[in-house]
C-alpha cells in the first residue's frame, strides 16, 4: 500500500520527507515537520462527525479527538473499524475533547464588548489541560513505533498530560520543569502519576533544551509541541468550535501564547481545512502573550530593531530572532508572569506559529499580570474554571476590542486552556477587595 501519510520539513525550499514512522522531530537540515496526507477528506464527514456526537458506546465517537479521526489519520487505519481503532488509538477511556465546546459566558461578553463571544473550557479535558488533545495523539505515535519512554519539559500541564498517558501505556515518563516555578496543582499531578521529575535550574526555556538533549542522546521520546503529532491532535480544538458554529468560521481565534503549539495546530488545521474545501473563511488568529513573557509581541510587532518578523512566505528573518534571543541572555531579561503556564522567552514554535499568523492576518496582542487576573476571575464568576494563564484571552480580546482591533459585532472563539491548578492565586485575588472582581472573605 502507497503511503497516505508522511512527513514533510515546513519549510518550502528545503521540504524533505520522512514516513510516518520516521522518530524525529526536525528534518536532516534542522527544520521543524508537519504531517501531511496525500488524500482530501470528504465534507460529507461533516455529517459522519455530527452523528458521532451520539456514540453508541464506541469511546472512539466519544472523544472529542478521534471523533475526527479521518482528519488526522497518521496511523491509515480503517476509520470505521474498531478492532484497528482499539489497537493504534490512544485514548483515556474516550475522556479527551469529550466535554470542550464553546459556551457563551455573558459577564464575558458584557466586560470585553463582544456578544458574539464563545469561549472553549480545554481545561475540562481528563489532566485539566488542552494539551490532552495533541498528548493522546503523540502517544499514539509513540506506540506506533513502540517507544517504552516517553520525556518532555514543562510550565506544568504538558508534564500532566504526559505523565497520565503514559501511565494509562505502561510507558516511563521523565518531565523536566523550571525549580520553583510550576503550580502546586501540576507538580502534584506528574508525581501522581509515577512520572520521573527532574528539576531543573532556571525557567521553561532551559528545562526544553535540556530535556531535547537527553532526547537526542536517547534518553525518551519527545512529548512537547515541537513534535509534529501533538500538533495533529491539538487540531481538534478548532474542529469542535467550527463544528459547533455550523463550519462557519469565526471572524477571530484566540490564544495565550507561550511555546506556539496552539498558534502553530491552529494555523494548520485553517490551512488545511481551507484547502480541502471545508471552509470558504479564513479567520483571524489573535495570540495573546504575557508582558512578562512577549518575545512574539516584540518580534511580531517590530519592537526590536524595528523589524517586524513575519513567515515570509517561508523565509523568515530566523538571524532577528537569533539578535534577539542574545540581546535577552545579555541583557539578562528572563521570562517573567505569575501565569507560569506562558512564562516562556524562546517559543520552540515560533516559525510554525509565523506561519498561522501570516495565514491567518494574526495579530499579537499583551497584556498584564492584573489584566490576566481579571479575565480569570471573571470566567469564574459565569460559574467556569481556567487558570490564570487563560485570563489572558478574555484580557486580550477586551484590550483588542479598545484598540478597535476586534469590532464590536465580531464573531469571537476563545480558547480557556487549563483549569485552575494553583488555588492560591485565586484565594489571593478575592481577599484583596482593590481588585476589580474581588469577592472577599467576611468574618
Ligand atoms: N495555557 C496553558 C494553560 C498552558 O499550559 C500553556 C502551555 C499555554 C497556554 C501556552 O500554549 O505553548 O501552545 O502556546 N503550557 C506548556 C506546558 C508550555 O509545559 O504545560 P502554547
């Protein structure tokens, strides 16, 4: 049988390729890879993936990732055949994706001036993350090619999802985190799950060059966002919300930023879908960092060496960001947010994450640790948990709104990443009645 699936380098003057069961995260010239499939999928699935919705006991239609399964079907099985799915699927018991979809938080709205505004609760995924939907389907590729370690760096969730996949396979996992600088809530999940954590010293940026070294010297097989099957799982975010608006697409996505994984799945899966015919819209993708943390926004938004980085069609100003990237280490400016989920300098996906934005006419945004605070308490006050991280979208939107960026009568997908894993900033955010949303203890 022809090979329906491969990998390719994203960069067009280079494009080499790779089987599916090739275990690399970049090309032979160092270049990032996506997966590609040689076949369009039909829009009559639009219909197979609705029906879906009721299962029938098949946790394969339960999960909100494989219910799509022939839009990432890397393993070129037989979709419909649930011997073949129950042999290469990985899955927690159908649990991931099952219960993320938009919902209209009408505080939300009102606060940011958007009443066409759906924000998606990823944080109701089995480890509390979005990174579930990319973790179940680069476990799946693990035991494709029959890796027995797993390994990855994390702010938290990724180590999470890991470490509960990789339990849930019989495989090791080894997370490498930032000393200090994980919440409480996420640490306690890796080691609950019998994952090795190496602490290392210094932030997220340092713990992936370190954990991807071990990797190369054969130390596990990488989990983070920078392998290319995470990616073809975190897809399915935006399949749910486009199915959810009828495949009418929205006029804006919106992200945090931190690594680039989201920005980077979400850029393919518009440039897929729109290829194949599924969508006549492209929307707008705005990325929401940090102040703390805005290597993008500076880059993005010309604020270094007044050069704006772009794509570029494929030839990026990567020696910008390189300057830039030294301009940080000599300076000593180290990525700083109570939102340690995004507290990330050196975005591994930046070029992917360039890639969606010129796709998608993206726009960068930032926005302040009180700003982050704010959004995050005001999700909760529409009765729905997200961590602080998330805050920054609905932040982010109001402050696009304001800059009349975002208009009015948009039509707006928010993505809430992760549930709230760190209860102590939201104790101390409500005993301090000068914040804007508090609701203080009496006694
Ligand atoms: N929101 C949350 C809750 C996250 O945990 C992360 C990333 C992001 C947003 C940023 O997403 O990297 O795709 O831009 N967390 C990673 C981790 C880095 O290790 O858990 P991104």
């Amino acid at each position: 049988m022809q090979a329906q699936a491969y990998q390719k380098c994203i960069e067009p003057t280079c494009g080499l390729e790779y089987p599916i069961t090739d275990i690399r995260i970049e090309c032979d010239k160092g270049h990032m890879l996506d997966i590609k499939y040689k076949t369009i999928p039909p829009t009559s699935l639009k219909e197979v993936f609705y029906k879906r919705r009721d299962p029938m006991s098949n946790i394969f239609n339960e999960s909100g990732v494989w219910r799509f399964r022939e839009l990432l079907n890397f393993c070129q099985i037989d979709t419909e055949n649930i011997d073949q799915c129950s042999k290469r699927l990985v899955s927690l018991d159908g649990a991931e994706g099952r219960q993320s979809k938009p919902y209209h938080m009408s505080k939300v709205s009102n606060y940011v001036g958007v009443q066409n505004l759906w924000l998606q609760p990823e944080g109701y995924n089995p480890s509390g993350s979005f990174k579930d939907n990319g973790m179940t389907t680069a476990i799946t590729h693990a035991k494709l090619v029959n890796i027995k370690k797993i390994i990855c760096a994390s702010t938290g969730n990724t180590s999470a999802s890991a470490a509960m996949y990789a339990a849930n396979e019989n495989m090791e996992c080894d997370v490498y985190i930032p000393s200090g600088e994980v919440a409480p809530g996420k640490l306690g999940q890796a080691f609950q799950f019998g994952a090795q954590v190496i602490e290392v010293k210094g932030n997220f940026d340092d713990a992936l060059s370190t954990s991807l070294k071990q990797a190369s010297q054969g130390g596990g097989y990488t989990v983070n966002s920078v392998n290319p099957f995470r990616i073809e799982g975190q897809k399915t975010i935006i399949f749910r919300a486009l199915e959810f608006l009828d495949w009418n697409p929205p006029d804006w996505i919106v992200y945090p930023g931190g690594a680039l994984g989201n920005t980077s799945s979400c850029g393919k899966c518009l440039m897929e879908l729109y290829e194949w015919g599924w969508i006549k819209k492209i929307p707008r993708l705005a990325v929401v960092n940090a102040e703390g943390a805005n290597t993008l926004y500076i880059l993005y938004n010309g604020k270094f060496e007044d050069s704006k980085l772009r794509w570029n069609k494929g030839k990026p100003d990567t020696s910008l960001v390189k300057r830039y990237y030294e301009y940080m280490d000599k300076n000593g400016i180290k990525p700083k947010t109570k939102a340690t989920a995004i507290q990330i300098a050196k975005p591994a996906n930046i070029l992917k994450g360039l890639r969606a934005l010129e796709f998608t006419n993206g726009v960068v945004a930032q926005v302040s640790d009180k700003e982050m605070l704010d959004g995050m308490a005001l999700v909760g006050l529409n009765g729905f948990d997200c961590e602080m991280a998330s805050g920054a979208v609905p932040a982010g939107i109001k402050k696009l709104v304001e800059q009349e960026i975002i208009k009015k009568d948009d039509t707006v997908i928010g993505i809430l990443t992760g549930r709230q894993k760190d209860s102590g900033i939201p104790v101390d955010y409500h005993r301090n009645a000068e914040n804007k949303f508090a609701n203080p203890p009496r006694s």
